[in-house]
C-alpha cells in the first residue's frame, strides 16, 4: 500500500532512529513543504538540514521555545538551499549563453522574390486608411503596441483591433504567409 503525502510526511517513523525525534523531522517536512519545496524533493531537504538540526542547542534562557527556535533554524536553511540553486540556475543559463549556440530554424526561401511582394504591400498600404498605415509604420520598426498607443493616442486594444485588420486586410491582398502573428 502506497503512503499519501500526509503520511510520509508526518508519520512518526523515520529512517533516523533514535538519532532524530520524530517531531523534529515532522517540523523538517512541515517547513520544506510551506516554503515550496516539491515533495519528492523531501529526502534531499531531510539530508541537508539534519545536520543543522542535530548541531542545534537549545538554550531556554533566550524565551523561545525549542520548537519555535528550531523553526527559525530550519527556515534559515532552507532559504540557504535555494538561493545557492537559483545561482546555480543563473550560472547555467550565463553559461549557456555565452558557451552554447542557439539551434537556428533554417531559412525557409520564399516561392515569390522580395522586389514582387514590395509592390503588393505598397498596393496594400495605399488602401489602407492613414491611422491603420501608422500602426503598420510601428509595428514595421518594431515599436511597443504601448508605446504607439501613446504616441497616437489610442488605448493598447485600439492598436491590437487595428492590428486585427491589418492582418485581415493582408490576407485579402493574398499576403497572408507574410504576416506573422
């Protein structure tokens, strides 16, 4: 019969012995799991932090109470664990971005020649009304949906409608493999 998460988690059996109280393997589990830690990732976390754990002396003269200083110990920990695996994700991915060369999809020549397609565009835009041709303008140079709404002064869904019929008006001209969405 397979455990449910609550049971591995908070059952007092442990693979620690007399070594570590239950309790305090519980309060481990309990700490990892509010944190966000997955729970198959449990063993690992139990592994880093018994030592901790055992290290750790209560003091009673300091008023916390053994629990709740434990607590504070545990947490600690576990913040350590996952700021050293966020920089070890950063370093990865600076690593693969100096290092590594990023898989390009292959150029995919078009059936029509460049020079043909400039004049249907051209047809195109002059059919278009004078605001559609100022946001086909942006989109051209690569300007933010935000900011040329600002600079027309339009809202960020007036630009995607117009958008919307720029794509349309595209794919009535039989320019609709050209236009990406």
């Amino acid at each position: 019969m397979n455990p449910t998460l609550k049971d591995r988690t908070m059952s007092n059996d442990n693979d620690y012995g007399d070594l570590l109280p239950a309790w305090k393997l519980t309060l481990i589990n309990q700490c990892a799991l509010a944190r966000g830690v997955h729970p198959d990732n449990l063993a690992e976390i139990q592994q880093e932090l018994i030592l901790a754990v055992l290290a750790y002396e209560h003091d009673p003269a300091l008023g916390a109470t053994e629990h709740t200083a434990l607590n504070v110990v545990i947490d600690r920990q576990i913040t350590m664990l996952q700021r050293g695996h966020a920089r070890r994700l950063k370093r990865h991915e600076r690593y693969c971005q100096v290092n590594c060369v990023a898989a390009e999809a292959p150029e995919i020549p078009s059936p029509i020649p460049a020079e043909d397609l400039r004049l249907d565009v051209q047809a195109c835009l002059q059919r278009l009304p004078e605001l559609e041709r100022e946001v086909c303008a942006g989109l051209a140079a690569d300007e933010p949906r935000v900011a040329m709404a600002r600079r027309l002064g339009l809202t960020r869904y007036e630009i995607d409608r117009l958008i919307d019929r720029l794509r349309t008006a595209f794919a009535a001209a039989g320019l609709r493999e050209w236009v990406t969405g």
